[in-house]
C-alpha cells in the first residue's frame, strides 16, 4: 500500500483509470466499504453506475477482482472497454476455446488480471473451485444478484451455488449488485447468497428527467409516428414491441414515413443484430425497433425515448427498458400504447405458458401490478416509486402524463353492474362464457352474427348500454381487470367475475373510472384537449 486512506486511493483510480472527477451518488461510500473488506448488497437502478462499485476495489485491493455475470454476450465488450482503459481484464465463458481459456487462467495465476469474469456456470464445475483456490482474489461481485430469486422471472439455478463462496473464501468481500429488485427480493438476494453481515445501500430509482407516458391504445403504430414527428423528431430511440412479426412490420412502417428504424429481434441473423446495434450507438437519430432482446448492458446516454407498443410483463420490466433513455440527464420520454388486447394476450400468455401453478400465480401478480400502473388516475412516478418501496415525492411529480394532465374520473359504478350482471346471466341463464367483444356486443345491443347465432338478442341485458361507445366500454372492461373486479381466462380471453365483482353487483361499492379521451389523439392524455 501507498499509505494513503483506502478512499483517496479509491478517488486516483477513478481518475487516473476512468478518467471521472468524482463519484456519484452512493458509489463513494460501496467502494469505501468494500474496499474495507466488508460485503455489500447493492441495489441501484439502470446507469446509476454499479460497474465502478466493484471495478474500483478489485484494482485497489491486491488480487484479482472475480465478477459473476450472467449476461455472457457482453463480456468481450466488457474486457475490451476494461483493456482500453490500461485495466487487465480477461473472461472466462462457453464461448471460448480450451487454448484461449487457458491463457487466462494463466494470467490469473501469475497475479496479472485486476479482474475477471466468470460465467455463472463456471462456478459448479470443480476446475474452477480449484482454479480460483490456487489464485488471489481480491473480491467477488455478484452482477444481476436478482438472478437468484425464484420470485423474478430471471431465475438461474447456477446463482444458488453462489452462497458458497462466502464458506470458501471469507476473508473475500462479496458484492452483490441488481437494478431490478422490491424489498422481497433484496431480501432474498441476502438470505441466499448467505450475507448476513452485508451492509445495504440502496440508491433512488427515481429517473426525474424521465417522463411517463401511457395512451389508450387505439392505431398503435400511426399514434406512434405521430409520437415520434411531434416530439422527436431526429433523436435516438428504442420502440419495443413483443413479437418479431411486429417489430418488422412497425419498422418498416416508419422507414416508409421517413423515420430512420431498424429491426432488432433474435430471429435475425447475428451479424445483422450487431450491425444494427453498432449503428444505433454511432449515429445520432436511429430509432431501433426491438423485442426486450435488445438493451441489456447497452450504454447509450443520448437516448431520447422509448416507446412501447405492447406491455411489458411486470413493472420490473417496464422500469428496465425506460431506465434505457435518458442516462445523459437530459429530458427524455417513456411512452407506451397500451390497449384491452394486450391483457387478453398476456393472460393467455401466462396461462398457456409453461411453468407450474406458483409460476402463474407469479406471472400473474406481475401482470396485476403492471395493469394497475397503467390504469391508475395518481402519478406514474409515484406509484413506480412505491411499487420499488421508495418513498413518492407527496403532490405528484409533475412530469408524468397524469401529473401533466390530470384524468377525468367518472362515476363507473353502473357501467361496472350492467357489464358484470351480463357476465353473470350468460354464466347462469346460459352457462356460457364470452370475450370482451361478444359482451360489448350485447351490451350496445347489436345484432352481429354472433349474437343472433347464440340468441343473445333474447337476453334481458342486450342493448343495456347504449349510452356508453364502444371505445368507452372497452375502457371499462380494461379498468375493472385491472382493479381486479372483472377477471379474463383460457385461450379465448373470457371474462369471468372474481371475488371483487359481488361487492360491485350488490352495490357495496362505487367504481371511479377514468375516462377515456374523445378523440385518440397521437400523443394521447398528455398533448391531447
Ligand atoms: P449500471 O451498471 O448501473 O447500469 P454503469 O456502471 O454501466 O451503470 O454506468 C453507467 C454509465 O455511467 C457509464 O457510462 C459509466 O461510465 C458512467 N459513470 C459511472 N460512474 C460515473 C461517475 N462517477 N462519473 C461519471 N460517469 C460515471
Ligand atoms: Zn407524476
């Protein structure tokens, strides 16, 4: 040692290696404590700048820093910035061959690597143990620590096998680091990795340059292109969409109207993938349209939206793919479509999918808390905030779209009735059960093939709900799921009633909804009268 205090040191690093004045936010006090030697559980959002938070210790500590990611893809990037900087950094994954591991481990060996990343499998098989025994380590980072919760959806099996690191190696401080977690799954990440003694630190997800948009889906991709033309026009983006088919077709539609995109979807050849992404990081005004695909570990700081014309499968998510615009700082946007469609889809998803009763139960909780998100007449930011168990600035945040332009409410307790009772008679006249369109149907009263074909023109409720338009009706089917009141099952998306919607039908309760607008409007809520 130099003799100086572990935190000036930790200081010249950052600036003779990185070439930063000074540290942001928490990142001061992790280094300083894991430099220390001490653990630490790290929970902070996209950008907020966990790599330094281990990086710096494992080159003022003696020996080689060892980083469990799971993001293999990213990890030639990761050593090739690392070398550019003057830091000796190597990999360890599935992606090599036997004669390029062995020169790392070498270098390992022979003390010459500041740090080095392991894949999470590397860490099961014995040769590793033994590798990582017979070398100095300085300390161990555990990347994407949520990965070791079988409550989030990027549950690794090789992250268990991690609590073992503190029995091998307890003079080693360990750092676990995740940007997306709640509570529970901090909580998780600490029981599993077996860190008792770690201290926490827990920087504020809060994005304020970030503002939250949500429109009522109506023509997804014109709202969009209008999106774009009005507000950004020239700027740098991401539009994610869930399928590939949709991803090309929406690419092509703003290629067609002058916008510059590019697909991005794991069906595309590799050498495409990268070309397109090398492209969105050079130049200025590329939108990229993408499946959730892409984004992970990119570090562009100039994006200016992002957009998403499908929901996202939980609020983890959404928060992940919008934390991707606006790392610089500067105003940034994150604007979504969101329509009754993309509930029937994601239910159905869940519940066609794979994966066991817990696992749907899950998925579903996450679908829930995200519906809410949408539906919610309170700011976005705050109910963000919340969900992440931070405290919301009280009086909302003014840069949300209903901070922005508050949402009318309107008196939906009726709405609400004529809608469940309808379900209900279909369920107990004719013990039949319908999607939103053949209930809306009935509910305006129309004749369509359908409704003749099951004579549900016959029914007491047809045509009850003249007064209300289609648009607005599918308003209120999409609010009462979301507020749990009306719920929608099996491949053909039926709706059914929950444990709610007796308290609706037997008039213990009001239902405020919001009110849809008139016109859809490009913008929606936010620039929309
Ligand atoms: P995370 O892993 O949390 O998503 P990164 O570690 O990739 O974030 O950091 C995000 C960006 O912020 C990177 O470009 C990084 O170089 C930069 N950064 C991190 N810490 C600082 C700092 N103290 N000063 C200036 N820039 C920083
Ligand atoms: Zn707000």
């Amino acid at each position: 040692g130099t003799g100086r205090p572990a935190h000036s040191e930790a200081l010249a690093v950052l600036d003779r290696v990185f070439g930063y004045e000074a540290f942001r936010g928490e990142q001061e006090a992790i280094i300083e404590h894991v430099v220390a030697g001490g653990d630490a559980v790290v929970l902070m959002p996209t950008g907020g700048g966990k790599s330094l938070c281990y990086q710096i210790p494992a080159l003022v500590r003696p020996g080689t820093g060892v980083v469990v990611s799971p993001l293999i893809a990213l990890m030639q990037d990761q050593v090739d910035a690392l070398r550019a900087l003057g830091v000796r950094a190597g990999f360890i994954n599935s992606t090599q061959d036997f004669d390029e591991r062995r020169v790392v481990e070498a270098e390992f060996l022979a003390g010459e690597l500041d740090l080095l990343y392991l894949a999470p499998e590397r860490l099961r098989l014995d040769t590793t143990g033994d590798l990582l025994s017979r070398g100095k380590i300085s300390v161990f980072a555990i990347d994407e620590a949520h990965c070791v919760s079988q409550w989030g959806h990027d549950f690794r099996p090789d992250y268990l096998a991690l609590s073992l690191l503190g029995e091998r190696w307890p003079d080693v401080p360990r750092i676990a680091l995740t940007a997306t977690a709640t509570r529970a799954t901090h909580r998780e990440i600490t029981e599993r990795l077996v860190m008792p003694r770690a201290r926490h630190f827990e920087a504020s997800f809060d994005r304020p340059n970030i503002q939250y948009r949500i429109v009522p889906k109506a023509d997804p991709k014109k709202q969009l292109l209008s999106f774009l033309t009005q507000e950004h026009a020239g700027d740098a983006g991401i539009v994610y969409c869930l399928s590939r088919n949709s991803v090309e077709k929406t690419a092509e539609f703003l290629s067609r109207n002058g916008i510059e995109a590019v697909p991005y979807h794991a069906g595309l050849d590799a050498g495409t993938r990268a070309a397109h992404q090398a492209r969105f990081l050079r130049e200025e005004g590329l939108v990229v349209v993408a499946t959730i695909a892409f984004g992970m570990g990119i570090d562009k700081p100039d994006v200016r939206f992002v957009a998403h014309l499908d929901l996202p499968k939980s609020v983890e998510g959404y928060y992940q793919e919008t934390g991707r615009a606006g790392r610089d700082g500067l105003p940034s946007t994150a604007w979504m479509a969101y329509g009754l469609q993309d509930v029937v889809q994601q239910r159905k998803l869940i519940q066609t999918g794979e994966g066991d009763e817990a696992f749907r139960r899950r998925a579903a909780a996450h679908l829930d808390s995200m519906l809410a998100l949408c539906e919610t007449v309170q700011c976005r930011r705050g109910q963000l905030l919340a969900y992440f168990g931070q405290e919301p600035a009280s009086g909302g945040c003014g840069n949300c779209d209903t901070c922005l332009n508050p949402p009318e409410t309107w008196d939906g307790t009726v709405a609400a009735q004529k809608l469940l009772s309808t379900v209900v008679r279909l369920q107990r006249e004719r013990g039949q059960k319908f999607g939103a369109v053949q209930i809306i149907d009935i509910l305006l009263g129309r004749r369509t093939a359908k409704v003749i074909q099951f004579d549900h023109d016959q029914l007491s409720v047809f045509g009850i709900g003249e007064e209300l338009s289609e648009g607005e009706w599918r308003g209120v089917v999409r609010q009462l799921l979301a507020q749990g009141l009306l719920a929608v099952e099996g491949e053909y998306g039926t709706l059914v009633l929950t444990e709610g919607s007796g308290s609706v039908l037997r008039r213990e309760r009001e239902v405020p909804l919001r009110k849809e607008p008139k016109k859809t409007v490009a913008s929606g809520a936010a620039s929309g009268g």
